[in-house]
C-alpha cells in the first residue's frame, strides 16, 4: 500500500495485490490445519464435515469483504486528499475494488474445493497455475487495449457488466460451496 501511494508503484496493483492476498490467506489456513491435524479433531465435534466447511467459505468470505471495505477506505482517503490519479473518480475506484473482489470470489470458488479435496500442499501449483492465468490475462488484455484497438463493446454490454460479474462470483461461489460440502463429505478422514 505504502508503494503505491508514494507513486512506486499504480494504485491498481495495490487493490489487484489485496486480491491475490485475499485467495492466499485461506490457502494458508488450509495449510495450518493440515500440519496441526484440525480436520480430524473438527469432524468429532457437533458441527462435523458441513461446519468445517461452512467455516471456511464463511472465513474466505469475510477475508473478501473485509479486504474489499479497507480498499476502498484507504482509497477514499487518497480521493480526499487529492493523491488520486488524473481522471479517476471515486466511482472509477469502487467499481475497479468491486471487480477485484468478484475475481477473489470467484478464484476462491475454484480453488477452495480443490484444497478440501487434495489438500494444501497438492493443490498450491494448481493455485499458482491459476493465479498467473487470470492476473496474466488481465495483463495482456491491458497491454492489448493500449497497443492496438479492440473491438468496443456495445453499450448495454458495458452497463450490464457490473451485473453480470456479480452474478458470477455469487453464483460461483455458493456452486463451489455446494460441491465442497459433497466432496468433504465423501472424503477420509
């Protein structure tokens, strides 16, 4: 954050940045777990297989939201202050904070059934492979966008955008829940 806001860096790879953090922290919780022997212990308890899985979209979740809201705070406060690029508008910084934190959604409904079904240590280069596909799409798109002249999308796309990636991560992300309570279910312990 420091970074950016001397001007080293753009305020975009701060909130892409808080993105990518909001996927790893629950990568890591799953991690922790597994060297202390949590699963084992948590299924005993009255909350079984379903509480362990609804705790841990609950924490991805919240690790979302809560990154999203000090975001768009910390960029309220650069708004205020008048450190906000050129063009921007604060309408530009939360819909780009809104954006980032449907892609964490919708990047932590890929990745969380993968961990509850293979595990931390196994699924870490399916995460990685993931994280430089999007981030590295989004890069070339950008680069794209700037070197050449893409097609514009029409106008109603445009305006239905916001909708649809919200639809998306939502949708994705409670399929993801669903499909993660099936396979923890059925998984050994």
């Amino acid at each position: 954050a420091v970074l950016s806001f001397v001007g080293i860096y753009d305020l975009s790879f701060f909130v892409v940045y808080v993105s990518v953090i909001c996927i790893m922290i629950p990568v890591n919780l799953f991690a922790y777990d597994e060297q202390a022997r949590w699963e084992k212990y948590a299924a005993s308890t009255p909350a079984g297989r379903s509480g362990i899985v609804n705790g841990r979209y609950l924490f991805a979740l919240l690790v979302v939201v809560g990154a999203s809201v000090v975001v768009f705070l910390l960029l309220s406060a650069l708004y205020l202050l008048g450190l906000f690029p050129d063009n921007s508008t604060l309408a530009d910084a939360c819909f780009v904070v809104l954006a980032c934190a449907a892609v964490a959604l919708i990047l932590d409904a890929v990745i969380l059934p993968l961990l509850i079904r293979f595990g931390a240590e196994k699924s870490r280069l399916i995460s990685v492979i993931l994280f430089v596909a999007v981030f590295g799409a989004i890069i070339a798109l950008g680069q794209m966008e700037q070197s050449t002249a893409l097609p514009h999308l029409p106008g109603w796309f445009s305006a239905a955008l916001p909708g649809l990636l919200a639809i998306l991560s939502v949708g994705g992300f409670v399929l993801s829940y669903c499909v993660a309570r099936h396979i923890y279910a059925r998984k050994p312990l």
